[in-house]
C-alpha cells in the first residue's frame, strides 16, 4: 500500500531479460537511513516492485512478465529517472490516496498548458477505464497522486503545482509522453459493483468477508 507521495527520485542502472521476466537495477538515495531491505515494497512510477537485494546504492527487483506486459519498467533506458515511494508503515499519515502500485494502463500526455509556476495537463483516458475516473476524484500518475481537475469523454486532466513540478520526474516529461495510471480503488469496485457483475459485496471483496 502507498500514498503516492514520492520520497524520492532514483535512476535505473539497468533492464536485462532474466527468466522470462527482466531484472531491474534502480540507483537511489533515501531520505532517512533506513534503506529498503528484501522481501520490502517499493513503487517504482507507480508499480509495486519486491526488492530482491538492497546495496548501498540502491536496489534491484524483479519483473515478472505480467509487469512486463502492462508497464512501461523494462524499456526504461540507463540513466532515466523514476520516482520511488516505499511502502506505507502503520502509522504513517495518508498524506495523498490510497494508491495500491497496480499499474492498470498506460496513457498519453496530450498537452501542457503553463498557469504561471504551475501546469494542467490533459491526457488520453482509455474507454476501459472511464468509469473509474471522476472529477475532483484521484488517479496516480507515474506513481504521484493527483487529483482530476476536468474530465472529458476520451480525456482527464490534472493541475500540478510547482513542489510536484520539482520533487518528481514529471516536470521534465514533454507533450507526447506515456506514463502509468493507477485508477482509484474505490473506484473500481464502484464502477464493478454498477455494471451488475453480481459476486461479493465491494467492502467483502476488499476485507475477505462474506461468511456466517
């Protein structure tokens, strides 16, 4: 589990096939001494990643072909720049959303338009993923929680302020970038238990309740 808040901005330092998946080797620094050890999460531009070994420069994990598939890890090149969140401690302030590292798609970055030091953003909204995005309700971009500013048929868009402009890869991407989305959870279930599809209650599904 995540906020989508991020901690931190690494670097890869390598994607190489491995078994069918792809081996990721991520260079980072840590705000706090307390470096991720094996067997922690840690969402890489939104996708949940299990560290497979920690060294004093960052981490490696492990890409299966499911994440493969459905993000954009392992055609990252040397050097580019990710964001990095570790997972959420008991405790810890629920500062953005609760965003769970499961990329659902990828989207298309439309267009920038300058507000000063800020910007709003349209990108493209896939059909399968309409009903689960609503005005003023979150979404995760690359991993950084934002909210939807305007919502359109086949498009959203997000204001972003300076501090996320400064703290994340996305104020370095251009019109024409892909990035992972992550649709609100509760929204899904929403949207599931809307189109009829029967089955367990959404808070059952979510808790593993349902028996007497």
């Amino acid at each position: 589990m995540f906020t989508g808040l991020i901690e931190t901005v690494g670097a890869v330092e390598a994607a190489t096939p491995a078994g069918g998946g792809a081996l990721l080797r991520v260079a980072a620094v840590w705000p706090d001494p307390h470096l991720p050890q094996p067997g922690d999460s840690v969402a890489v531009d939104g996708a949940c990643l299990t560290v497979i070994e920690p060294t004093a420069r960052g981490f490696s994990a492990e890409l299966s072909p499911e994440t493969r598939g459905r993000t954009l890890l392992d055609r990252l090149r040397p050097g580019e720049a990710v964001n990095l969140e570790r997972a959420l401690r008991l405790g810890d302030r629920l500062g953005g959303h609760i965003v769970q590292g499961h990329v659902d798609g990828v989207v298309r970055l439309l267009a920038i338009r300058p507000e000063g030091g800020f910007q709003r953003w349209r990108l493209s909204l896939p059909p399968e993923h309409a009903a689960e995005v609503a005005a003023k309700g979150s979404v995760a971009l690359a991993g950084v929680s934002l909210t939807v500013a305007e919502l359109g048929r086949d498009w959203f868009e997000v204001a972003l302020i300076p501090a996320t402009l400064r703290s994340t890869t996305l104020g370095g991407l251009r019109a024409g970038a892909s990035l992972h989305l992550e649709t609100d959870v509760l929204a899904k279930y929403v949207a599931r238990r809307l189109a009829g599809t029967g089955g367990p209650s959404a808070l059952e599904e979510m808790f593993g309740g349902g028996g007497a």
